[in-house]
C-alpha cells in the first residue's frame, strides 16, 4: 500500500503537535493524559512567584503556577494555579507563598482544609496565609533591629568610656582592688619562696611514704591477705557469739522478769519478806540447837543405847 505524500506531512504535523502539546505540559508539570484542576487566590504581595512555580501540599508537589498578574478589580496580585484532581480542596484549605525570593526557590504551598467540607468549585477562590519569605521579614524589622543594635553599641562604648576612666583615676576603686591583688599575689609568691624547702620536704616525706606503703603492699601481698582473711573468721565468730550472747541475755531477761513477778521459789524468796524472816528464824533455831547440843551431848545421847546408834 503506497502512502501519498499529502498523508505523510499530516501524520508529521499531528504527531509533532501531539509531542509539543505533552512537552509543554510536562514542563508546566501537568498531568500528560489526565486533566487538571484549576483554582486562584489574590495576594498582597507575590514574593517572588512566577508561573512555572511548583504547588506542594505538605512537601509534596501537586501542581504549579499558571499566571501570575494584578487584578484590574482589587488591585492585588491575582495568582492562578492548578492541582491534579486527585487532590480535594475543600473550604477551609489556604494557600501562602513560601521560599527564599532571593536565591530564587519560591513555591506556593497549599494547606488543605477539612475533609467533610464542601468541595471548592473549578476556578474558585482559595484564601491565602501570611507567607515566610525569610530575607522579607528580615528586610521589614531591618530598621528595628538597625535601632537595637545602636542602642547596644551606645551601651558598650559607655562601659569601654567608664573602663577607661577607672583605668586612668589612680584613686579609682579598681586600681586599688588591682593593687590588693597585685598584694596578695606578691605575699603569696613571697610566702611560697620562704617555705619552699619545707613545702619540697612536706612532698618527699609524702612520697616517701606512698613508696614504702606500695612495696609494704608488694612485699607482704601475701601476708597482707591472710592476715584480711583471718580477721574476717574472726569478726564472723564474734558476729556468732553476740548472737549467742543476745540469747543469753533474753533468757536472763525472762528468768529476772520471772523472779520479780514472785514465780518460782526463788521468786516467793526475793518478793516475800514474811519467808525470809520464817527461814531466819528457823535457822536461829537450829544453831541454838546445834549448840545446846556441843554443850550438852549426854543429854540427847544418854537415853540412847549402843545398839540404836549402830
């Protein structure tokens, strides 16, 4: 099948127009096969922004910027922007323009409203936040900063002038504060100089003592660790006999409370008075017997017969 040339040059054409059509929206950063959403907002200020500018919601791009110009009704900058319909503007949803205008990284971001609010029409409006262009806010609180800055330098050349002047008065509080340190510094090196053989004595008498601890400790290591260990047995045996002797002392304890509450035959003797006196008695009575009966032994003896006694 021949192709006339006629058919060629058409099928050039469309197919050249095809691939400048997708190139242009390509590098507008538009959808290839798919149709865009197209929106504005009115700004006081433009910052910088220019068609081409990308749109971003929370850092990713979305869109960019159509037309940028000055509204003949409001006077303000009339941005015209879209975004893929994958994205839901809804009331609420604002736009701002962000990026540093003098390095040329200006972008318009756009923070989405409410989910469950009404859907904002193709074309519609989209309100607009305050932007943060940071060499703007620092050209607009130039002066105020300019002004502080003064202020501070004002504040530092009159403490430089007051240094100055205490620096120069010879009777000036610190010229005198410097020549009591200057004093003391003198007196302490004066102090240091007179003392310093005593001070060189103080230290090798010092290291002298570190040095023999250390081969006392290298020397007798082994000495040294029986002599700790054999006091530990010891202090453990101690630890088990105050043991033994804090139960002695509780059983002590229970037999004192015991004889003071009158129990037990040695208690009735400690609390009873009345027995006391019946066994002295009775003792008293048994010497007198014993005796009576050295003094007179026939008089138990002489009724008794040889055969009762053995």
């Amino acid at each position: 099948m021949k192709i006339s040339n006629e058919l060629k040059v058409g099928l050039t054409i469309i197919a050249a127009t095809a691939i400048f059509i997708l190139g242009v929206r390509y590098f507008e950063d538009l959808p290839l096969f798919t149709t865009t959403y197209d929106l504005s907002a009115e700004f006081e200020n433009a910052g910088g922004l220019i068609p081409g500018n990308l749109v971003r919601v929370n850092g990713v791009s979305v869109g960019s910027v159509n037309e940028v110009g000055i509204s003949a009704e409001t006077g303000k900058v009339d941005v015209k922007f879209h975004v893929d319909r994958t994205i839901t503007v809804t009331e609420g949803s604002y736009a701002q323009v962000s990026g540093i205008d003098a390095l040329g990284a200006v972008r318009l971001d756009l923070i989405l409203g409410p989910n469950d609010a009404p859907v904002i029409p193709e074309g519609g409006k989209v309100d607009v936040g305050k932007g943060n262009d940071v060499f703007g806010d620092l050209t607009a609180r130039a002066p105020e900063m300019v002004d502080k800055f003064s202020s501070v330098l004002n504040g530092l050349d009159n403490v430089l002038a007051e240094t100055g002047t205490m620096l120069s008065e010879p009777d000036s509080d610190f010229r005198s504060t410097l020549k009591s340190v200057n004093g003391s510094v003198t007196e302490l090196q004066n102090l240091l100089v007179a003392e310093r053989d005593r001070i060189s004595a103080i230290l090798l008498n010092v290291e002298e003592a570190t040095g023999s601890l250390k081969t006392l400790s290298s020397e007798n290591g082994p000495a040294v660790s029986k002599l700790i260990a054999d006091l530990s047995v010891t202090v453990k045996t101690l630890d088990r006999e105050l043991v033994r002797l804090g139960d002695a002392s509780s059983g002590l304890n229970v037999l004192l409370a015991k004889i003071n509450n009158g129990e037990g035959t040695l208690g009735l003797l400690v609390n009873d008075p009345s027995m006391y006196h019946k066994m002295d008695s009775t003792l008293d009575g048994i010497n007198l017997l014993l005796a009576d009966f050295k003094a007179n032994p026939g008089k138990y003896l002489g009724e008794m017969k040889l055969v009762d006694l053995f």
